[in-house]
C-alpha cells in the first residue's frame, strides 16, 4: 500500500485532468471520447502503470526534507556531474 501512494505522488505518472469546459453535452462527449480510447487501446483489461509496475521486490527510499544536504554532498562526491 505505501508502494501505491509513493507511486500516486509522482504527478507525472496521472492522467491528464479532464476538461469540464463547454456544458454537459461536451463533457460527455470528452468522457466517451476517453473510455473508447482505452478500450480500443486494450480491449481485455487494465494495463495502467500502477498494475504493471508495482511490484513486492522494490525498494523505495524515503528521507527526512533535514537529509537533503547530505545526500547531495554525497552524490556529488561520489557521482560528479560532468560540466558543459
């Protein structure tokens, strides 16, 4: 359960927000418009990223925001980054 929200806390992984602009009539048709493309896109089922990339063998590190300098000192000691 922590896996799926740590996974739920990276924005860039949720859908677009629906657009609730025009009336009814066209947010009924946006909502349509989406549950066809996914059934088209995968007729049998859910294949979103939470199912197929949760898994019981993952790490997740969690840190205190107190230990981010630390960790920056670290991996700029460690893993330097090449200058442009």
């Amino acid at each position: 359960m922590k896996k799926l929200f740590a996974l739920e806390a990276m924005h860039d992984l949720r859908a677009p927000p629906l657009r609730l602009t025009g009336g009814p009539t066209t947010v009924l048709a946006d909502r349509l418009r989406e549950a066809w493309e996914l059934v088209r896109r995968d007729p049998f089922g859910d294949y979103s990223y939470f199912r197929r990339a949760v898994r019981p063998n993952e790490l997740f590190f969690v840190y205190a925001p107190a230990d981010r300098p630390a960790l920056r000192a670290y991996l700029d000691q460690h893993f330097p980054q090449p200058q442009p």
